[in-house]
C-alpha cells in the first residue's frame, strides 16, 4: 500500500525569527517520486525535515499520511525512511547490523529481521559485504548500505536528502539509475532533495522548484524543462540563456528576426520582454541567414555536441550547442539565427534583467 501525503497551509519560521518557508500546499500522490529541487537555502529540506517529523510547521499548518492527521508526530510514529548525503552509519558496526539496526528498534523478531537483511542486502547487490567494517567500504557501497537500511524498516515515505552529493560523477550517474530502478520496483512514496537538475530529471515524476522558500512551479520534468512558468525556473533550470526583445501585435521582435509568438506570449501584445532559451535556442548558419553575430570565447567539446560560449550579442555571454565536427576555435567570429519554437517570453524585468536588448544585429 503506498501513502499520499499532504502539505496544507504549512510555513516555518525558526526561533530567531527567520522565515525559512512562506506557506504553501503540496500534494504528493501514493507511489509518486517528488524532487525538490532548487539551490542552497531556498527551504528543501526544510520541507523534506516536516514530512519527516524534524520540523514542525508554523500554527495553522497541517501534515496529512493518507488523510491521517501527523502534524505533531515524531519521525519514529510516522514510520518515514530517511537516507542522507552523509549516510549516517554506524561504524562500530558490520554492513548487516546496520542494517538490522532499525529492525531491532521496531522490535521485528530476529528470524524476521535476518530475512529482511539478506533479501536488503541482495537487492542492493552487496549481499558480499554482509560482515564487513563500514570502515572497509567505498563511497558507494556505503550508500548502498543506507538505502538498505531505510528500506528494510518497510517506511510508509523514504525521504532522500542530496544522498549522491559526495560520490564522484560517474558513480553519482549509475547509482541514480539504480535507485530509480529501486523506487519503481518497490513502489514507494518517496521524496528526494537535490540542486543537481539532471538528477531531478531523470528520478522525479513530478519536481517542485523552490526560490527563496517559495514554490515556484510544479510539474513534470517534460515541463519544468519546456514550459517554464516564471523566469526564475526559465533561468535556473538547464543551460539557459536570455535576451532582450519587443512584442508588437502579438508578434516577439528580437534584433531584425519578427517571429510569431511563443505558446506562453499569446497574452503579450506589446511591450520589452525578457527571451529565455536553451543551448538550441540559436543555431549557427552563414552570414547570409544570420540575426546575430558573435565572438566564441570558448568551446567545450562533449562528445554528442560542441559547446559555445559566445560574447557580444547580449550583455553576457551565451552558450550555443552545435554540431561536434564543427572546426570552430576560440576567437573566431559565428553567425546565428533563432529557433523560434524554442523560446519562452516573459515581461521585461524594468532593466535589471542580465541580458537586456542590446545585440549585436546583422
């Protein structure tokens, strides 16, 4: 069975008076993976901490578990697995009494508990490590530990705050990968906090982008990507870019291209608007076909793709993606034209904004 939780009305100011969130509601279905994704000190795991019992919400705000009132429950009556960056293991103790240790907490039988310990341990493919000092592990196994840990326990939520941080890129890739795998196949209600965004693609049903202890959008990563509701998550959300433009009658004038309106700028006839796209937002072409022209200030090769950084057609640099056999070198000068269907328009900030209209037109 898995738990729907419910935030309602929930704020949290700590003792010195700091407001760390703004009250907002938050539904998370049974079974339903939710990122909570954003950067330092918007407010998290703050959240991640009240589905937890760590925090408490301010008066008035409530916490629901399947219509069960747990606002004021402690983490060991919410019965909520937790798995941390820092994995929080025992280190006077093997791979398998750390993961029995929350079992012998519960009180589970030990027949029980050493069934639910080996069958951990094989899910996790450490089942090789049962004896062994935590000491004597890599960083990833020792993730894998806790994952077993949390889970062996049969939380209602599992609750994961930035666990792969500390491991290096291409373990941080696989053992994303294997807990995606995981949390379908168990089906759980998880949450999972993380300022890396690829993480939150690719693990989260639904992500929740915070600013400054605000939700600024929720929805699927297909739309947090491609349908930004605000500039914050269109500027914090993918390699992002941003130029200034005009509408006149429904039509987005950038430099000498006129374009027909993006989806979201059909309530925008006229006035400056601030143009966010990503990496394929440009696209380099002859001289002839170009809106822009610009100086490479470096080039990045990805192996699927070469990376632009490129000065001098808006106020701060772009990043261009292109094709990877291109033989392009810092210094040389690039044309470019938009790719209409790839932009997002908002109102001009009243010129604060980093990369208002001033390109350099062909």
């Amino acid at each position: 069975m898995t738990t729907q939780i419910q935030l309602r009305d929930c704020a949290k100011t700590f003792a010195d008076g700091t407001r760390a969130l703004a009250p907002f509601d938050l539904t998370i279905e049974g079974g339903e993976t939710i990122v909570l994704l954003g950067p330092s000190g918007c407010g998290k795991t703050t959240i991640l901490r009240m589905i937890a019992g760590l925090e408490f919400p301010d008066a008035g705000g409530k916490i629901t578990f399947d219509g069960d009132d747990v606002t004021h429950q402690s983490i060991e009556k919410r019965r909520v697995g937790m798995v941390f960056q820092s994995y929080a293991l025992f280190p006077n103790m093997t791979v398998a009494q750390n993961v029995a240790y929350g079992l012998k907490v519960h009180g589970v039988a030990r027949g029980e508990s050493d069934a639910r310990v080996k069958a951990m341990l094989e899910m996790m493919h450490i089942e090789m490590l049962a004896d062994r000092a935590i000491d004597q592990l890599s960083g990833g196994q020792r993730q894998r530990v806790a994952l077993a840990r949390a889970i062996a326990v049969q939380p209602r939520v599992l609750l994961l705050d930035e666990p792969l941080t500390a491991l290096d890129a291409k373990l941080r890739v696989r053992l994303r990968t294997e807990i995606n795998a995981l949390l379908r196949k168990l089906g759980i209600t998880a949450v999972y906090v993380t300022h890396d965004q690829e993480e939150a693609m690719a693990l989260g049903d639904k992500i929740v982008v915070m600013q400054k202890g605000k939700i600024a959008q929720i929805g699927t990563p297909h739309d947090i990507y491609q349908k930004p509701q605000n500039p914050f998550v269109a500027d914090f959300v993918g390699a992002s870019n941003r130029l200034g433009g005009q509408m006149r009658d429904g039509k987005l004038h950038i430099g000498p291209g006129v374009f027909d309106g993006p989806g979201n700028a059909h309530s925008l006839h006229h006035g400056p608007v601030d143009v966010f796209f990503r990496a394929d937002g440009l696209s380099t072409c002859d001289l002839e076909n170009a809106h822009f022209s610009g100086d490479v200030a470096a080039v990045s090769y990805l192996g699927e793709r070469l990376r632009l950084t490129v000065s001098g057609i808006g106020e701060m640099p772009l990043i261009i993606d292109t094709d990877p056999d291109h033989a392009i070198a810092p210094g040389s000068k690039i044309h470019c034209r938009v790719n209409p269907d790839r932009l997002t328009v908002f109102p001009a900030d009243g010129g604060n904004s980093s990369a208002s209209a001033s390109a350099t037109v062909i």
